[in-house]
C-alpha cells in the first residue's frame, strides 16, 4: 500500500497534517461551545481531548468523505464528533474500576490530573458535545439525522461500550477479580472468551475489537461517506476497508504492547499480559499476528481499488495503522 | 393547580398513567433493540432503566405534545430518550467516586448490583441509546435534528453535566475532599457557592439546579414541543412553565431529604447534611423554602393559561411536583 511516489507522498502527507490541523481547530472550537460553565470540568474536557493524539478517527473521516468528494469543510464536525467519543472512551477506559492507567498520550490521566469524578463528568459531558456537534453539520437534514443514528449506533451497547464491556467480562478488568491464565470464569460461560479452544477464542477476540475499537474507527469512514451522500457500492467498499482497518489497528496495538517501552508508547507497555488480557499475539504468537497484518493490508488495498474516487490519503492511512510504532 | 372535578382529576390520572405505560414500552423496546451484545452489561442497562421511577421526564414530554396537539406515537421516542438519559445520569451519580450510594429506587445501585466498571459501562451506553431511538422519531427529518440537539445540549457541559459538576465543586463530593460547613474550598473560588454571602449563594445554588436537574426537565417539555412544532409563543410559555418546574422539583426533592426516612424516599435520607450539601433549607429555612414552592406553583398556572391546547396533564404534573412525597 506505499506509494512509490515520494513527492506524491509528501503531498499525501502533507494533506494529512492539514485535516490534523483542521480536526484539532474544530475540536477547540467545539469545547469553545460549552465554555463558561465549570472552570474544572470544562479543563478536564479540554485536557482529554486537546493535548495530543494522533487523530486517527478524524483523518479517516477527512480521507473517506474526501474519496467520496465531500466539501472539506463538511467533514469538520464529524471529524470532531467521532473523536470527542473517542476521547470520552479513553476517560473512562482509564478510571480505576476500568483499566486504572496513570498515563496516556504521555501524559497524566484525567482522573489523575484531575479527580475521579471530575473524570466520570468529562466523559460524560464530552460524548453529547459530538451528537450536538454533528446536529450542526452544515448538510441537510436527512444526512445530519443518519450522521447521528451511525455515531450513536457505534458508541453504543452494540458498538464499542459493548466491546469494552466483553473486555472486561472477559479478562475481569474492572471487577477486582483475579482470573486464572485463560481468564476463565465458569460464573460467566456467555463471555465466550473462557473456552479453551483456540479457534472460539480467536474468533471471540475479533468480535471484541470489531466493536471495542472497530466500531468507532468503521463509523469515523461512514461519517465521511454519509456527509459526501455516496451511492451504496462505495459504503460496501468502505465498510470492506473499515472491517480490515480495525482488526489491523487492534492487532497492531496488541504487539507494540509487547514491543515497545512506556517512553515510546506514551502509556504503559506490557500492561495486557499484566493484566491478563487476551490479545493476539498470546493467543496466536507474534509472527502469526505479523502475517495476519499483512494479510489485512492487502484486503485494504483490494477494497480501495473498487472505489472511483482519490483513494491516496485513506491508503496512506491503512499504512500508518499497520506500521505505527506508537 | 389541583383540578376541583374529581371526575376530571381522575381521568387526567388515568391519561397520565397510561403514558407512563407507553414509556415503559418504549424504553423496554429501547432496551430490546441493542440486545444480543454482553449480557451482564445489558443486564445493567435494564436494571438502570426498567426498575420502577416516576417516569416524570417521560410524562413531562407526553404532557407537554399533548398541549400542543402531538400525535402520542411520536412522543413515544423521545420520552423514553429522555428516561434514558435520566438513568444514566442516576447510575453515573450512584458511583463511589461521585455520592456513593447504594440504594436508588428502593433498590440496589448499578454498581452494588454488578459493579463499577459495569455500571459506568452501562451509563455510557444508554446515552447514546437516548439519541439512536430520538433519530428514529417518526417525524420529519428537521424536527428529528431539533429533537437531538436539544436533548444533547440538555445532556451536557452547558446543562446536566454542568450542574452536577458544579454540586461536586461546590461540595467536595466526588474528590474525597472534607469542606467545613460553609462548603469553601479557597482553591475553587470559581465554584461560586463559596461566598458567605446567603443571597450569592441562594443565587448559585439555582443555577447549579437550574442546570443539574432543570436543564433535562426542560428538555423534557422542549421535546413534546418540538415534536408537535409548537409556535413559538407556546414555547416560550412552555420554558416559563419548566424553569419553574425545575427549581419546584429540586426544593422540594431538598425538603423531602429533610422530612422523610428511607423507606418512603427509596433512597438514603438524610444524606445531604450529612455530606455537607448546599440545599434550600439549609439557606433559607424549611418555612421559606416551602414559601418559594407556593410561589413557584402559581407561576405555573400563570404559564399555562397562556397556552391555547388541553394543559390539564401538565398542570396535573407541576402539583405532583410541588406535593409529591417520595
């Protein structure tokens, strides 16, 4: 999926720190919005969603209604919106009764840097910031009402809250309760992460991360292409790409926590087998999540050869997501 | 505001419940259409939402289209929308890190039931569930954006989310931190409950109010409003109407903590002197406060009368608000 093209790489490149830049000012603008309210919830907010990040979700928003021929500044808001809910989820994702982390993006948590609940308020203030944020979508009506029922439809209890909440029944994150090497708890049988046969966990930790993080990266791309009105053949290419996009970028994940060091990582490294989370390389070894990843950047590249449309920056992005050292 | 025709009392009675059994429905559909994902966070999402309560927002919305000529069945989604953001706002409010509460309802908090991971989950799942069901309204799609972003300011920083984070600012809940009696913490002199000064504080305290429990019920009567495509007259008398609404029902839900026990509230008496609250009775007096809810219950009927459709539902709804004891 690299181009071969350096100058055409630069340009790839450069048109993605653009929309960075564009995501990071219309997310200041949106946590402008709310200003005036309370001085510590509102730097809580701000403190989740504005110090760092790679921007990820709303590149791909930018990089998918940009293959579809949106206006750029149409995909401002979506681009915002997914990732005031991504933002939101790695609030809570760090709380104590969660996955207690000190540290992310380098820097202290919200609940360390500020208090617990000031933690739990954020998040739960910054996920109607995007509902409300893509409410004022400059496109019509009928297009705003489907950027939201997507939004909400991945955030949600079939999406990635469902996800986490596999996450935690199945490896006891949250509850306190130590699990043995297989995570398995013969209290909770439906969790479907305890049995022993490695083809049933394996399959369980891809409907794990299809909603834990697959959910909101697949929803970042149908943002993008609901804002443009695309015609159906190129949603079924895109959700084709998205599906393979964020196993890659789960699997990818899981082997920089076996690879890299806290410095690098700007969070703690070798937290999951800590932990005990199921991942794929302790579920099908290192090499075999190497060749998995490569697997899944050709069926991007096949999926992004179906769309007519300028392709580059959602190809580079699919590199990134499968390279990614960070 | 009491309907002297006990006929007409009754029917109205009768009329209200029967829109509580229509939110009941409509929240358990809610429920039913994000089944089939982690079982023990949909068991918390139902325990949140479908173990009894009032169902005030819910019929605030009913009673509110109703005024202004809605069909019911449109009114069906966005009074269980608004429940549902209620509920989560209930579970999120129980947790350690903010009251700490471990009965709600008469029964088990979320987070005593299942535990706290679990229940933070599932809070944050039924938020977006409140803004799915709002975009599948059957009306048109200008109304249906109207309807999200109504209920998403309503939820956030700037409503909902704002009030609770200014109580815990202006109280030390949640941040483990002891305040003396006065609530002042010299390092928030931004909290604004701070001051000594009664009328400054009086003047705070309804605005924390104003936001944290009058911001949802405002948005209750909003969305039966916008439903209906209320002019705008109506909606102005309308927020008249809720704004009073909203402050009666937190006087009195203060005066309720001081008078009743356990058993009757459904939840822990007694818990905001102990917890060093700001309420109304501990500023202006029982006498004074119950002064203000006589005040507040003829602005009501002021309100309504300017309304042209049938107001008896709601008016029906401020009295239980002014005389409810539980």
């Amino acid at each position: 999926m690299a181009t071969a093209d350096p100058s055409r790489a630069g340009a790839i490149a450069i048109q993605l720190d653009d929309w960075r830049k564009r995501a990071d000012a219309a997310l200041a603008a949106a946590l402008d919005s709310v200003a005036g309210t309370e001085p510590g919830l509102l730097a809580a907010m701000r403190h989740a969603v504005l110090l760092g990040g790679k921007r990820m979700r709303p590149l791909l928003v930018y990089a998918a209604g940009h293959a579809c021929g949106a206006r750029e500044e149409t995909l401002d808001g979506p681009a915002a919106a997914v990732e005031l809910v991504h933002a939101y989820s790695l609030v809570h994702d760090d709380l104590p009764a969660m996955d207690d982390d000190a540290l992310r993006r380098g820097q202290p948590t919200v609940h360390v840097a500020f208090d617990e609940a000031t933690a739990i308020l954020a998040g739960d203030a910054l996920q109607p910031l995007a509902f409300a944020v893509l409410a004022a979508t400059p496109v019509n009506d009928t297009r705003r009402v489907a950027l939201l029922a997507e939004l909400a439809d991945a955030a949600g209890a079939r999406g990635m809250c469902g996800g986490q909440a596999l996450d935690v029944a199945a490896t006891g994150t949250g509850s306190g309760r130590a699990r043995h090497a297989g995570g398995h708890d013969p209290s909770r049988p439906d969790a479907g992460g305890n049995a022993d046969d490695p083809s049933r966990r394996l399959g369980f930790l891809e409907r794990l991360h299809a909603m834990k993080t697959g959910a909101l990266l697949r929803a970042a791309i149908r943002l993008g292409a609901i804002t443009a009105d695309a015609a159906a053949p190129t949603r079924r290419a895109l959700d084709d790409f998205a599906e393979a996009l964020g196993l890659a970028f789960q699997i990818r994940d899981d082997l920089l926590d076996v690879e890299a060091d806290s410095a690098t990582l700007g969070k703690t490294a070798g937290k999951d087998a800590a932990q005990d989370k199921i991942t794929f390389p302790a579920l099908i070894g290192v090499d075999a999540s190497r060749e998995r990843l490569r697997q899944l950047a050709a069926r991007m590249t096949d999926a992004l050869a179906a769309l007519p449309g300028d392709t580059a920056p959602l190809a580079e992005l699919g590199r990134r997501t499968i390279e990614r050292s960070y």
